[in-house]
C-alpha cells in the first residue's frame, strides 16, 4: 500500500486490529480517540511504527478541524482517513471531508467509511454523498452472520478484517457478513 499519512477515528476499541494493520503499513497514523488508556495502549504497541496518538473528541466540530489541521502540519498531505463515527456525531464526516478539502486541494486521498449498526439498516446502506474533489470513498458496510439458522454479530477479528479488505479494496462498497435477510439479525 502506497500510503505516507493516515488518520484513524474509532480505531480504539473493536477496530484496534484493523489499527495496527494501518500502523504497519503507513508511514505517519494518528490515532484519534477520548480515551486515553485506549490510546496509550495503541500508543504502546505500534508507537514504533510511526503511530501517534491524539485525544479528540470528535464531536467537537472546532477541535476536529484543528486536530486535522496539526496532523497535516505534522506529517504533510493526508492519503487515507479510516472513519467509524458513531450517529451521535452527524457533523464530523462532513467536517472531516471539508477540512481536508481545504488543505489539500491538488493530493488525492481515500476515505474508508465504517457503518455499523444493529437497529437501522438505512444507516448502513445509504450511500455518501458530497465527495470532494480528489477524494475516493469507500464503504465497509458491517453485517452479521447467519448460517441459515442461526445468527450473530461480527466479532473484533471479522470487523478488523473487514475494513483491512476494504481499504485494500478498489471497490466502492463492500459488505462484512451479510445484510440479508435483515429481520434475521441477531
Ligand atoms: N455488525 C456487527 O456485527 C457489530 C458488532 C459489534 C458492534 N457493532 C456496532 O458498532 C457500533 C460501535 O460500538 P462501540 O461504540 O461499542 O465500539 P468501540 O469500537 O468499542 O468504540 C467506539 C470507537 O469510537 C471512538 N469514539 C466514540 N465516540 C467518540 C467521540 N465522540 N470522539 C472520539 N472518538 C470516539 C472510541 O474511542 P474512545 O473510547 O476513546 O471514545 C472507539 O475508538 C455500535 O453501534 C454497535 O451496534 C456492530
């Protein structure tokens, strides 16, 4: 992977897999999170791979533009952004698509989406609109798995490897386990 600079936002906890992955493979990750056990845990363990970790709390639409900002002062033109942002956050993947828009108008970079949720399959599968320019998203859409019988959630190792598959991946979308048939979730 042809990458020198990756931010993470809510690499922390199921993701933390994935994480280290990303750590691995880039250059410069900043790892983003308000937990700071969770971070210097990260910190820790792949802090030799060049990962940094910042406190954030995402929400926070002024703190998140400028903790972009730094990190592309840091360590130059952002190539990746893995996101998994809970709904309570609405304003910070648009944030984060302009803010970086803003920056860094000639470099392209990819935007890897998380979507998770266990009651509105909507908030899955609804796809992102407003790309900016030179930006490509794409859409790691977390399922669960069903046999046929019986159902279950992803656990952290599927998620991780999930979204490992969709950065790696030219498509546009990818599902982890299955949406279908959705009444069928656990
Ligand atoms: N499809 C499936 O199989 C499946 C399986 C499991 C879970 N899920 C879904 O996944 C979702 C996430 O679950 P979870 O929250 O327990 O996951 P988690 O991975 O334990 O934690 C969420 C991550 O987001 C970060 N985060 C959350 N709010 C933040 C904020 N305001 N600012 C900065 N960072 C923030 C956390 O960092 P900090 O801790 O530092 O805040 C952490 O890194 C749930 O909706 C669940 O239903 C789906």
């Amino acid at each position: 992977m042809n990458c020198n600079h990756a931010l993470v936002f809510g690499g922390t906890g199921m993701l933390l897999e994935a994480t280290g992955w990303i750590a691995e493979h880039v250059n410069h990750t900043v790892v983003f999170g308000r937990n700071r056990q969770r971070l210097e845990r990260l910190s820790n363990q792949y802090g030799e791979h060049g990962l940094k970790v910042q406190e954030l709390d995402y929400s926070s639409t002024d703190s998140l533009k400028q903790q972009i900002i730094h990190a592309y002062e840091e360590n130059g033109e952002i190539d990746l952004v893995v996101a998994w942002i809970h709904s309570t956050a609405p304003d910070a993947i648009p944030t984060i698509k302009g803010q970086i828009a803003a920056l860094q108008r000639h470099h392209h970079w990819t935007l890897v989406l998380v979507k998770g949720s266990s009651s509105h399959l909507n908030s899955i599968t609804t796809i992102e609109q407003d790309i900016p320019v030179n930006c490509t998203v794409k859409e790691v859409q977390l399922g669960f798995i069903y046999n046929g019988g019986t159902s279950r959630w992803l656990n952290h190792h599927e998620i991780s490897e999930g979204v490992i598959a969709g950065i790696q991946s030219k498509k546009r979308k990818i599902v982890v386990g299955t949406l279908e048939p959705w009444e069928k979730r656990p």
